[in-house]
C-alpha cells in the first residue's frame, strides 16, 4: 500500500502542480476566459487514464495463463522504465518547469482553445498513464488489488490537497528534497515490480530458471506474516525469489539509484588564477 500510496502522491503533486502554474499563469495575465478549456483537457486526461486503467484490469482476464504472466511482465518492465524516465526528468527539470510552461502556454493562447485543450491534456495525461502503468503492476505483482488501490487513491487525494495549498500559497516546502527523497524510494520501488516482472515472463515459460531459486527464507519471513506483508507492499519483497531476479534486482538498482543521487550533487567550479607576477 505504502508504495502505490508514494506513487500516487509524486505523480498527482506532479500534476497538480503542473495545472496550478497553468491556471496561475492565466488568473495573472487575466485571461480567466482561458480556464474552461484547461479544465476540460485535465478532465479528458483523467478519463483516459482511468479507461486506460480498466482496460489493464479487465481487458486480460480472457487471457490464458502464460499469456496474462508474459503481459503481466511485459508492462512491468515498460512501467518501471517509465518511472525511471519520470525520476531522472523530474530532478532534472524541476527548476526549469515554471518557465517551460509558461512558454508553451503562451503559444498555446495564440493558437486558440484547441491547444489550450491539448496543452493540459498532454501535461496531465502522462502523468496519468504512467499512475495506471506503474499501479496496475504493482497489483500485478502484490496479488491485492483493494489495497494498492486505495494506497494509490489515498495518495492522490494528499497530493490534490497540497498541489491545492501550494497554489493558495499556505504551505511551502522544500520541492528538490522532497523529488529527491520520494525519486530515491521510488527507485527501490521499481527495482522490486523489475524483478517480479522478470519472474512473470518465467512463469510464461519465456525465461528459462524458474525452478532456480537464489534462495528461499520464508520460514525467517512467512509470506503471511505482518512484517511479511509489509516488506510486499513496499517493496515487494519476495523471500524466495529466482536467481534471475536476483541478478536483475541489483543490475538495476545499484547503477540507477547511485546515478540518481550523483546526479543531485551540485557541481564544483574550478577556478585558476594566473600566477601574480613578482617585481624582480
């Protein structure tokens, strides 16, 4: 729960801050006529995330077996990339987004009401998506779908909250910390849909080494335990996971979480100075 709960809360204050810069633009330049059309693309752009949503929840279950595990799979790793884009895009932008979507903005009021439309839809819609991807994995991978659903619709609903204060100016906090902090987790996150994805395309009989565990603890942490539960809704931990999963697990985490956090590190400015020059 608590992992679709951090997914939540990053996308829709992703969003939500997206649409509160928007709107915040459009009451400043006083074209509140500009607002209905803006509305109108974060609402397209819900619907169409949650039609995409139901889609991944229903439209697999006349599948057989090994096809559900192999698309099981298949979109776990999709969903795990795009996460990672979304991290490193994030840390990257952040500084620079107020002054990006002020641009596209602007153009978009020269063009009319359609791209003010599409704008929205476009900045909104991606988020989404990748909420639907990255949760229905997770469900995937947890085997419960009532609770990382409500994880995720519970952090949504935080995030419409604080996107919402933000806006009104009555909360501040410190952004690039909080993008670090949650991309960190986020990571760790991915690392564990990664490999369960991994071991969905071994039960499709696509990846050889099922049968070849890396090792088993499950009577140290049964599966049914609380502290067992916990560890699968986080990070979905596995206590007897393949060697492939394994070996997928740290390809991945070690190299993306040590570039996302290298990546935050302000750089250091090397100066020289010419040597003074000394009266013989």
């Amino acid at each position: 729960m608590f992992a679709n709960y951090l997914i939540g809360l990053r996308e829709g204050l992703e969003a939500g801050l997206i649409v509160g810069i928007l709107v915040a633009y459009l009451v400043k330049t006083d074209r509140r006529d500009a607002l209905r059309p803006i509305w109108a693309g974060v609402a397209i752009a819900i619907a169409v995330s949650l039609a995409f949503g139901a889609i991944l929840q229903y439209g697999t279950t006349t599948l057989t077996f090994e096809a559900q595990e192999f698309l099981g799979g298949s979109l776990s790793i999709i969903a795990v990339g795009l996460v990672t884009w979304m991290v490193f895009w994030m840390r990257r932008t952040a500084r620079h987004l107020k002054s990006e979507l002020h641009g596209k903005m602007e153009k978009a009021l020269v063009m009319g009401t359609g791209a003010l439309v599409v704008t929205a839809f476009l900045a909104v819609g991606r988020e989404g998506l990748e909420t639907a991807l990255f949760i229905w994995s997770a469900v995937q991978a947890t085997g419960d779908g009532a609770r990382p659903l409500g994880g995720a619709l519970l952090g949504l609903a935080t995030a419409a909250v604080l996107a919402w204060l933000f806006y009104r100016g009555a909360v501040k906090i410190n952004l690039a910390k909080f993008f670090t902090w949650t991309g960190a987790m986020l990571v760790v996150v991915a690392a564990g849909v990664l490999a369960y994805g991994f071991h969905d395309l071994q039960e499709a009989r696509f990846l050889p080494g099922l049968g070849t565990k890396a090792f088993d603890i499950s009577e140290a942490i049964p599966p049914s335990s609380w502290y067992g539960t916990l560890l699968k809704g986080t990070v979905n931990f596995q206590p007897d996971p393949t060697v492939l999963q394994v070996v997928v697990w740290l390809l991945y985490i070690i190299p993306v979480l040590a570039l996302f956090l290298r990546t935050g590190k302000p750089r250091k400015r090397v100066t020289s100075e010419a040597p003074s020059s000394q009266p013989a």
